[in-house]
C-alpha cells in the first residue's frame, strides 16, 4: 500500500475506532500484549539486523543502547501494554452536563483526537507505546519511525496489527514504510487528513517539524534539564540526585545535562562531583569551575547531548541560578535541591517547566512513572498538553446539544 493510502485508510479507521466498546480495545490490547511476547524470537532477530546495521554506520554506543532490545524489555514493554489496558477508558467522559434557559441539553464529551501522526527515531518501544496508547484512547496512528529501526519497527507492527485484527480494524495501527525525508515534510502537510503531529527524538528532528507542519503539533522531547545545588542541600542526597539524573540512561530527554552549584559550596561539591563520575562523564564547565576541578572548557551553555557529558557552573544564589534555567532551558524538567524551604517554594512557583523538582531525579518526567501507563512524549509547550502526555491528553472534547424542538 502506497503511503498516502495509508493516510487515507487510517481515516477509515479512525472512524470505526469512535464505535469501539472499550471491551473490545482492551481485548486488542490484551491479545497485542501476548502477540508481543508470543514473538520475541523474531522481534530479537529483526533488532539484531538493525544493531548490525547501526554499527556499520558507526552510530554512537548511547543511541545504539536506545535502539536496542532485549526479551527482558520486550516482557516489560508487553507488560506495559497490559497496564495501559487496565486504566479508564478517557472516552466518553462527560466534563459537563447542563440545561440552557432555552432548554436545550448541552454536554460536554471527550472524544478521540482522530488520526495521529508521530514522526521518531532509534527506540522501537516507541512503536508499542504509541500503538497501545492510541488505540485505548481511540485514536488510529500513522508512524514514521527513524530507519535505523526499520526492521524492527516493520516486525513489531506486523505483530502487532495480527493481534487486532479480531478486534479493531487492523489499519488502526500503522507503520510508514518510506524512508525518504521528504515523507516527513509532505506527512507534516496533511492538514485534514491527519488530525495531530507529534515528533519525538533530536532537537533537530522537533525543530525541523515544529518550523515546518502545517497540521496542529506538540512540541516534544527537547529536554536541556537542569540541577541546581543550593548551599543548603544534603550532599549525599545532591550526588544520588545528579548520578542518577545523568547515569540510568543518558541519552534519554529526561536525563539532566547541566548542573548549578551555589558558589557558598562549589569548593566543597565540585571535587565529590569529579571522584563520583571517576571520568565515566566527560565534565565541562566555564573558567571559574576549572579553578575547582579539571575540566574541559565550555563555549556556550544550552546543550542537549543525549550522553555522558555534563555542563557545570558555578552560580551565587538562587536569583542567578532560575536566570540561568530561563536562559538556557528548554522548560521540559528541572531541579532543586536544597534544605530551604522558602528556596523550595521560590523555585516550584517561578520554574516555568513542564515538570518542577524538589529534591528528586528529573529521570521521574515519565508517563510510566507518572502513573498513566506509558506516554506518547514529554510536551515542552503550554497549549493542550503538558508535560508527560497520555491517555487524557489524546482526547479533545465535543458539545452533545439535545433538544425538544427549541428554535432561536
């Protein structure tokens, strides 16, 4: 099927999707949950052909740790698929109820968005999350994974549509198997024919799709989070925060990418920073750091590495630190720790990002670990969705007006 049929049929499906029971898309889940582990011999052999690949084109070792799997992630991810299942069905949901003085019934309703089309790269998990996230919410997807996980990508939703079709129309789900860039520039396009855009992956990739689409878009995923070290902060607490922060997986949005340390204490912290990270992160930071500790020299602040590299400065107070943040952030995920209860407070209500820490890894900016079962990215904008976005967020709502005859 030509990709622009795709596009069509998925229009097709969206439809049908409206008339679902919840019954029967928690079924499609179920069955998808136990097609995926049913499968992970083939899903593992497809990965390995797209690891081998990826090191031929000597793609970075973080990238090729997102891009690959393992049968233990394919049972977590089918868990997930599990848990999504379990959660409230966000259609249908009546927000209000009223009579008008003219007499007529007005409801307002949740409804699903319609066609989604999201545009990724390197994590084939993605193609799991979205799928199971869009078909409880009964949305039907278009997705345009990044060809370094093609194989995969192809496999999986092979799995996954065999798994549906019993249940939903098995176009519901779909892969777009094109992997020219001009795909993304003429997907991001169909204003009408798809209802939502979503890109997850590079700075460049978001970029290039937010400057470009002419169908409604969440920005998502650019993440330059930051973790300020108040003088008042537990040092033991500060090192599990940043290691944590920056170690679990570094090439993820979530991961911190720049540390501020209050000057009252940067003599102190810095070297604890430095002998924690024992050169497993490359430290960079300005002329008044590199007097603490040896480090490389920064040219410019703002960066988003996906990797284990971490910027470093030195700020007086807290004034200086949140100017910093504002500056230099992407108001995806940033972090205080601190013993302050003012600076707490001072922090939570000035911080202006989708998700506020106090004293906790900003790696917890997750749909998962937000309780909502998966997510279909992180959305650094205001309008619409914040933050993790799940099922809640992939819905808009409609006015069910009932009357008796009434006339204006």
């Amino acid at each position: 099927m030509d990709w622009m049929d795709q596009v069509d049929s998925a229009r097709v499906a969206a439809n049908k999707l409206k008339l679902n029971t919840t019954e029967e898309k928690n079924k499609a889940l179920e069955a998808m949950s136990k097609a995926l582990v049913t499968h992970v011999d083939e899903i593992l052999e497809a990965n390995k052909i797209d690891l081998e690949n990826a090191k031929l084109n000597n793609i970075a070792p973080v990238m090729l740790k997102r891009l690959e799997l393992t049968k233990e992630k394919i049972v977590n991810i089918a868990n997930d698929v599990i848990s999504v299942s379990k959660l409230d069905d966000p259609v249908n949901k009546v927000l209000d109820d009223y009579t008008a003085k003219s007499g007529i019934r007005i409801q307002k309703v949740t409804v699903p968005l319609g066609v989604i089309g999201v545009v990724y790269e390197s994590r084939p998990n993605v193609s799991v999350d979205i799928a199971t996230l869009c078909i409880k919410s009964g949305n039907a997807c278009l997705l345009k994974g990044g060809k370094e996980a093609f194989i995969t990508n192809s496999k999986l939703v092979e799995i996954m549509q065999n798994a549906i079709k019993d249940y939903i129309d098995i176009n519901s789900v779909q892969l777009i198997k094109n992997n020219s860039r001009e795909v993304v520039k003429e997907l991001i396009s169909l204003k009408g024919k798809i209802d939502l855009v979503v890109p997850r992956g590079s700075k460049g990739l978001i970029n290039f799709v937010t400057e470009n689409t002419l169908v409604p878009c969440i920005e998502t995923g650019a993440g330059v989070c930051h973790i300020y070290v108040d003088e008042s902060a537990d040092f033991d607490m500060a090192l599990n925060i940043i290691k944590n922060a920056k170690l679990s997986n570094p090439a993820v949005c979530n991961a911190v990418e720049c540390i501020l340390i209050n000057a009252k204490i940067a003599k102190t912290f810095l070297p604890m920073v430095k002998d924690m990270f024992n050169g497993v992160v490359k430290l960079i930071g300005d002329s008044e750091v590199k007097k603490i500790i040896d480090c490389e020299l920064i040219k410019d602040y703002g960066n988003e590495y996906d990797d284990l590299v971490l910027d470093i400065k030195i700020v007086k107070n807290l004034e200086e630190a949140m100017a910093h943040i504002e500056k230099y952030g992407t108001h995806h995920s940033d972090c205080i720790v601190t013993n302050d209860k003012a600076n707490m407070e001072i922090f939570l209500n000035t911080i202006d990002s989708a998700c506020v820490y106090v004293n906790a890894s900003t790696r917890f900016s997750d749909g998962g670990c937000f309780g909502m079962g998966a997510e279909l990215g992180i959305s650094t904008q205001k309008l619409h969705a914040r933050g993790p976005m799940a099922l809640k967020e992939m819905t808009t709502y409609k006015y069910k007006v009932t009357g008796h005859g009434e006339i204006r």
